[in-house]
C-alpha cells in the first residue's frame, strides 16, 4: 500500500489500476516549488515523505503560509473548482511526491466504484482540514494557537500510525508564527512556557507532548 501514494484501502486489481496512472518524479529539494498560484490544474499530488507548506502571497508582496502537509495527505486539490491552482507548495525539506492526473483519475473512477467513494473521502478530508485551519486561526491567544497546532500535528501522527505524543516539528519558527498569525519572539515565548510548565518537552525540533491533557484545556478542544 505504501508504493501507491494514495491512503486507500482498494482490492488488488484495483490498486493495480491506480498504480498504472500514478507518476513518481525526481524529489523536491527545500526551497523548490512543486507549483505556483495560477498555474494550470491538471494533477493531484500525494506527499510520500517530506514536508511541503502551501502559501499565498498578499497583496502587499507578503508571504502568507496557508497550510502543512505531512506523509499521507494530498494537496492540490483546490484546483479543482477553477481549473487552476489556489495556493503555491513549496517544499520545508527534501520531499517525494506523487503526481495523479486528475484526468485519468476522473476515468478510473468511473470504473471502479470504490475509487470514486474513497476519493470523495479525500475531498472530504480537504473540507474537514480547511474547517479545523478557520478554527485553528479563531483561537483567541497564542497559546491557545500553538497548542491547537501541536494537537493537529499529534491527530495526524496517529492517523499515520505514529507516535500521538512524539511529534517533530520539521516546518521552522519562523513558518509556525506565519502561519498562526504570531510574532516569532511571541511563538519561541510560548513554547518556552509550555517546557517549564511541564506540557511539552522540546529538544531540536523534536517535542513531546508530555500533558496531553492539559494542553487540550490550554487550546479549548
């Protein structure tokens, strides 16, 4: 299942078909592009390992970062309304992807029933993430932001089958405060409060989310 590059549980044949149709390219080195804003759509792409951010850049020539994607999860798909892209994706890290064109993807769903029914659960997971991002960005103090941050992160571990309380933290600071909307000497503060408080515990960028608990007060789940 892991050569695939989509999380699906499909039968053999047909995971075979979805095989034929998925393009494994060169990796991503950090700072490279997998596509910018206003480019044509015409593929998904499935992240095999790595860690790519999606951002927009404001009006004023500002970079803002929309998004993370880990292991397991897909982006490109808010291309699909306007037939172009919504958001750029750069890669934080060297990073494998797979690209599924979306053409041939629409073809094979409509012969394989429960390809289309797990593809509506990948869509539907897009709307569940662009739901706990509004949310996330709600949060009314920064540590309330950072906790809720590092719990997505532990939710998502688990749903790869790793460790919920053992999560790295491969984006940068810097990255984390654009992203909740925080300053980075406001987002390093909070994260040394946390340590001394005895709910994570950072080294590097590893940290462990020793207090899952209270941490879940602290962001109001």
């Amino acid at each position: 299942m892991g050569s695939i590059c989509l999380p699906l549980a499909l039968e053999s044949h047909d995971i075979t078909q979805l095989d034929e149709i998925v393009q494994r390219g060169r990796p991503l080195q950090k700072g490279e592009y997998l596509y910018r804003k206003g480019e044509k759509f015409e593929s998904i792409w499935a992240v095999r390992s790595g860690l790519v951010k999606a951002i927009r850049v404001t009006s004023d020539g500002l970079e803002q970062v929309t998004g993370f994607y880990f292991p397991g999860e897909i982006v490109g798909m808010d291309g699909i309304g306007s037939e172009k892209y919504a958001a750029s994706v750069v890669a934080l890290e060297t990073s494998a992807v797979c690209e599924i064109p979306f053409h041939r993807l629409e073809e094979l769903s409509q012969r394989v029933p429960s390809m289309q029914r797990h593809f509506f659960k990948l869509m539907s997971q897009e709307i569940n993430s662009d739901q706990q991002l509004i949310t996330l960005l709600s949060k009314n103090t920064a540590e309330e932001k950072i906790a809720s941050l590092l719990l997505s992160i532990s939710a998502r571990n688990t749903r790869r089958n790793l460790s919920a309380v053992n999560v790295r933290l491969q984006m940068s600071r810097t990255d984390i405060s654009n992203f909740l909307g925080l300053t980075l000497e406001t987002v390093s503060r909070i994260f040394s409060r946390f340590n001394k408080q005895g709910l994570i515990a950072v080294d590097g960028k590893n940290v462990d989310l020793i207090d899952l608990e209270n941490l879940r007060a602290v962001a109001k789940f």
